[in-house]
C-alpha cells in the first residue's frame, strides 16, 4: 500500500451502497425524474433499409387529444454535427432499417405510441447490402481502430515464419453479431429553460454526453446538464448519446419549458444504441518443433455501417499476447446499411481473445503438448507490441495457479476420451487480457462537512458495478476515516469532472483523482479541519504508461458437456484466475468478473443477432429469441484472483475488472468442446448442430 492510503476500507467485502435504496426503488434513474407535466416521446422508425422518405402525412396524427408535436426531417432543427449516427432528421435520406424518421410527442405514452401509428412514412427505396459477403463497395481500411491503435501492423516476415514452420495453424473464426442489452434500456429526459440544457440520460458517462449533446446542438457546454445516478447496465451502449437522445432534446428544444421523456423499447435496443459487429478473423501460427512461436497473424474482417464507421480493435490483444519474431495483423471493414455499432464489453478484446485463444489451442494439440505449456514456452520477456516492459504480468502464475485449482491435470488429453451417461466431457483452457487504462482529465473535491463527515465528489457514473461503494472506500482510505464517514456525490455535470465509466477504467481514474484531493486536502487542514473546509485536486498524469505496456491478465477454465446423441451442450464449470491488481471490493470485483464470464458463457453459447438478409434487419430482435444466458444455462462459476498490487498503475495499485472476465471465455469453451468431441467449432455460438 502506498503512503497516501491507509488500509482499512479497501479490500473490505462491503456491500453495495446503493443496494438497498434500489431495492426500496428509492434510487432515481434517468427516466425516474420527479418532474411537472412531463411530455412522452415516441418515434417512427423506417420500414425500408435504403433510400429515402418521399412523404410524411401526420395529419391523423396531429388530430388525436394530446398530441403536442410531430418531428420530421422538415420542421426538425438543424444540428451542427457531421456523425452520421447523431444527424437525427437532417435530411430525408434512409440508411438502415429502424433509423428515426419522425417522432410524436403527446401528453401520455399511450398517446405517442398511438399517434406515432398514425403516422403515415412513403418511401422510395434503393438496393442494400446488409452483409459483408454482399458489400459491393470492397473492404474498406479504417485509420484507426477503437481507442486510438494503429489499423495494421507489420513486424519481421509472416510469410516467411510460415513457410519454414515445423507446425502452422490457418484458419478462420467468426462471431456473430451481438446486442447490449442492460436491463435498464436508453432514456432521456430534456428540458430545455431559457438557453439552457438540462438533460436526465442513462449514460456511462455524463460529461461525455455533455461535450456531444452541446457540440450536437452547438452550444456552450457550461449551459447543459447532465445528470445521471444510477445506471442499470449499459455494457459501453451507453458510453456515449446516441439517436434517441438527440431526438428528445430536439422535440424538447421545440417545446420550452416542457421536460420530454423518451424510453426506448427493447425492440429499438437492437437498432439505436450499437452492438457488438460480426467478423471474421483470419489467423495464422507459426511454430518450431517445440511449440515456440516464430509468427502470428491476425486480419480481421469487420461489418460496419455505411453512416458512420466504427473499428473494434480485434487484432490488439494478438499483438501483445506471446512471443514472436514475425507479426502481421490488419483490420478491414465492409461498410453496409446496417444500424452503427458501437462497444460492447471488451470491444476488440472480446472476438479477437475468442479466434487467438482457440487457434492457440489448434497448435498446442497440433505440437503434441499441454496448451498451457505451450503459452508458458511463449511468454514474453517485454511488450512484443510496444518493446515496453510490462508494469506487471502474471498470467504464467494465473495459468498454475487456475489450473491447480480447476483440477486441470484430471483431464486425459486426447479428445472423446471421457463419457458420462451419454454425454462427452470435456476441458479447456484459454487466457484473458485487458488493458489497464487510466485516463487523464480527473478531479475531485473533498469537503469537510461537520461531525466527522466528509463530501466527496467527482462526476463518475455507477453502471451498477459499484462505483458507490467502492469510491467511498478509496476516499475513507485516502483521507483516513472509517467509510461510514464519506458522503459520496457522482452522477452529475455539475460535480468534477470525470472520465468515462467505460474501458474498464473508472475506478482507476476517478479513485487516483480522489487520492490527490483527499493528501491536498490533509496537506492543507491536517486531521482537524473545520466546517467547509474544502479542496479541489487534478488527478496525475499517468506517467507509467510512457515507459510500460499496463494490462491485466487471466486464465480460464471450462469443463463442458456435449450430447453424445443431440449435440446438446452444457458448461457445468467455469472457473476464472486473475491478475487484477489489488482488489478495492472482493464483492463487487467478484461480480464484475463472474458477470463477464457469465456474458463470455453467453456470447460462446447463445447470442445471434441474426441479420434478416431479405428485410435488411435483425430478425430475433426481442429477449424471447435472442437468448442471453439465463440461470438454467449457468451452473457453477468462479473467479478468483492473485491479489498483487501494481502501484505502477495507480495508487491503489488495482487494474480494471470490467471488461476481462468476457476475454477469453468463449475460446475456453470451445476448446473444451472440442476436447470433449473432437470437434473443433470456429463459429460462434457453438449450437448443437455444429457437432452433428
Ligand atoms: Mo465498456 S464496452 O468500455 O463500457
């Protein structure tokens, strides 16, 4: 522990803060807004994937008791923004199906969707293409991938590595199209008074929507509000504003004074708010006789929209993960006239951990040696990626230790050794890896209020992940009193600001912020402040990451069962070992960590978007037919963790957990799919007929 921090609070199983106010249904989310005759939004959405509105005829609309406004592409304000996904009713163009193209505002919900019915959309249309296979235009390469890394690199001789390879693997995985669905669905609320802004969003990030909404809407950010408490999930869909918020602040903008409310429908959750993109990954192993890796490459072909275009950064893990001279990825995208997808958990990490992780496995079993030997022989010295030394890395130690604990070396190596009762069991194994981020432009107050309480605030979001909880430990370790002593404000523009809960990197950022005001604040009025006293801090400059390559590790283990006769699969175990720094809460870390395994089951078994080619849309967009893993498929899941702080990475030495748990997962259960079978899957999900 670093001389800024006392421990007593951090690493305290202490249970959420906010817990029994939810459960009371005290703890007010976005839509939850006590507010004076509020108005409802509801939107009309195209029927046609391509082309454009040739008329709108809202005059049965504009003729039912309460209904105060119809928003078209001709009466809708201009915006000054160039997103394609945010020009909400700029122009009569249509470029997917289910985009916005008109909205109803009326006295009740029941009125707008009424009403919204009523309104009459023509259309002309134009040909589509819906599928990579089908994009006319070719591939298109990106600039950059998400989160600022370079599209394509190319380190040594791949094809070389692979021609003089004692053992290779080439081949191609695919991941299915998959949707954010956080229990709380997108909401806005906008009321607009005088020149000012004030917004209630379901965000992860309030100032983040701050800075688009005012550049959306061109206005100086200090005149909107965001506020935002509670969060029920969001997964990265709601990282940043999308469509429905802009149409609710422009429907609010036409109608002063009123607050308008906009809910989305869990159907318009699979066509407004992002997803996680199909794709396809090729990849390529090079190994000598031993299984020391002499080349790995990734090129990843990504589904995107045609209006705006998004690179999840699939091929960054293979990058960094193990040892080798000869290095080639690339991403390319097929832009097509489908919905803007956007994070889902892991973005990148995720499918590109799922196609490595496997193919590791296809050369372990290749080579003739136990695949976590094989990711031992491959563990590098330095960051293969950037040449940094790694901050910290212990995934050879996740590896023993998760394998010890799994039972590991019960397992007979070769595939369909083991039956029971007519089902073939299997193990698995697979690495996980997320970065450990921690982002600039931070800060906090810390205020002593009276009677030994302090107010800690800093505009940080609660996904529902802890923040709440977890924050009030850092503050009471920071400054040195019990936790019970911290008032703990976020959620707000008006508080300091605060970076992004997104990226797994909340709790790092916004707890160094609070560390740095809590020693200002002691530097400042020592153990016996008076009332008022108060200070504000910038967090640091994340000066370790100029000199290391800071990420978090994990090993995952998956027992897994198919039918012998069905096909049918189950994953009766799954059992996770981290390297997460220290953790600040082993109740919430846990959570995190099993609800990302949990998400990694489902994303292995269960989740596909599945593109209607002839309508041009999801065709199971509802949680009847899109199925997210639900008790009954989940039976045991554990994660544990090494526990090693790296105080590199910030004061509390913790690394982010949000996002790991979902890494590598999927490539855990097919592996052991395919140790139960024979069978080795490369498409996900793994369904019952891809054994038959
Ligand atoms: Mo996460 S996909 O960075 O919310």
């Amino acid at each position: 522990m670093t001389d800024q921090l006392t421990p007593n609070a951090i690493g305290r199983d202490v249970a959420r803060a906010d817990g029994p106010l939810k459960v009371l249904g005290a703890a007010p989310y976005a839509y939850d807004q006590p507010l004076t005759d509020p108005l409802y939004l509801c939107t009309v959405d195209a029927t046609v994937v391509r082309g454009r509105v040739a008329g709108v005829d809202a005059s049965a609309a504009l003729a039912m008791d309460g209904v105060e406004l119809v928003l078209t592409h001709e009466n809708a304000p201009e915006l000054s923004t160039e997103d394609g996904e945010l020009r909400v009713l700029q122009s009569p163009e249509v470029h997917f199906r289910g985009q916005v193209v008109a909205a109803v505002v009326a006295t009740t919900t029941e009125v707008a969707a009424a009403a919204a019915g009523a309104v009459v959309v023509t259309y002309d249309t134009e040909p589509f293409a819906v599928t990579a296979g089908s994009d006319p235009a070719g591939l298109h390469a990106p600039e950059k991938v998400n989160a600022g890394y370079p599209t394509d690199t190319d380190d040594g001789d791949l094809d070389a590595a692979v021609a003089a390879a004692a053992f290779t693997v080439d081949e191609e995985y695919t991941t299915a199209r998959t949707h954010n669905n956080p229990l709380e669905p997108h909401t806005t609320v906008a009321t607009w008074t005088g020149g000012d802004l004030h917004v209630f969003e379901a965000s992860q990030s309030v100032f983040g929507a701050r800075r688009v909404l005012a550049g959306v809407f061109g206005l100086d950010p200090e005149r909107v509000r965001v506020t935002c408490p509670y969060v029920g999930g969001g997964f990265g869909s709601k990282g940043s504003p999308h469509a429905g918020a802009v149409v609710t602040v422009m429907a609010a903008r036409m109608l002063p004074g009123r607050s308008v409310k906009f809910a989305l429908t869990r159907r318009q959750m699979f066509r407004l708010v992002g997803y996680r993109p199909r794709m396809t990954q090729r990849v390529r192993l090079a190994a000598a006789p031993d299984g020391t890796l002499t080349g790995v490459g990734v090129d990843v072909v990504q589904e995107s929209a045609r209006i705006k275009e998004y690179a999840e950064q699939t091929a960054v893990a293979a990058r960094m993960m193990y040892a080798a001279p000869n290095r080639r990825t690339s991403h390319r995208l097929a832009l097509l006239d489908i919905p803007v997808p956007t994070w889902m958990r892991a973005p990148g990490e995720a499918p590109g951990m799922f196609a490595l992780e496997t193919a590791i496995d296809e050369l372990a079993a290749r080579v003739g040696i136990d695949p976590i030997a094989l990711r031992v022989r491959n563990e590098p010295e330095r960051d293969p990626a950037t040449g940094k030394p790694f901050s910290s890395r212990h995934l050879v130690d996740c590896l023993h230790e998760g394998a010890d604990r799994f039972g590991w070396y019960d397992r007979d190596p070769r595939p369909r050794s083991r039956r029971v009762n007519g089902w073939l069991v299997g193990y698995g194994v697979a690495a996980s890896t997320y970065p450990a981020y921690r982002m600039p432009a931070n800060s906090a107050v810390v205020r002593y209020t009276a009677d030994d309480r302090y107010r800690v605030e800093i505009g940080a979001s609660d996904l529902g992940t802890g923040a709440w909880t977890a924050l009030a430990q850092i503050a009471a370790d920071a400054l040195g009193v019990p936790q019970d002593s911290i008032d703990l404000a976020i959620g707000d523009t008006r508080l300091p600001r605060a970076t992004v809960a997104g990226g797994s990197s909340g709790t790092a950022s916004w707890g160094t912020a609070i560390v740095e005001a809590a020693r200002a604040f002691r530097d400042k009025f020592g153990r016996t402040p008076e009332p008022d006293d108060e200070v504000f801090a910038d967090a640091p400059e994340n000066t370790a990451a100029k000199d290391f390559a800071l990420h978090g590790y994990g090993a995952q283990f998956a027992e897994v069962r198919v039918h012998e006769d069905t096909g049918e699969i189950r994953v009766p175990r799954l059992y996770g070992m981290f390297d997460a720094g220290r953790v600040i809460n082993p109740r919430t870390a846990r959570s995190q960590l099993v609800g990302g395994m949990t998400m990694g089951l489902s994303m292995a078994l269960h989740e596909d978007s599945v593109m209607d080619t002839a309508l041009g849309h999801t065709a199971n967009p509802d949680l009847g037919e899109y199925h997210i893993a639900a008790n009954a498929d989940v039976h045991e899941i554990r994660a544990d963790w090494l526990g090693i702080p790296d105080e590199r990475l910030n004061p509390m030495g913790s690394k982010g957990i949000g996002e790991i748990g979902i890494t590598g997962t999927a490539a855990a259960i097919a592996n052991a799919a395919h140790h139960a079978t024979g069978v080795r899957v490369r498409e996900l999900p793994i369904t019952l007929d891809k054994f038959l």
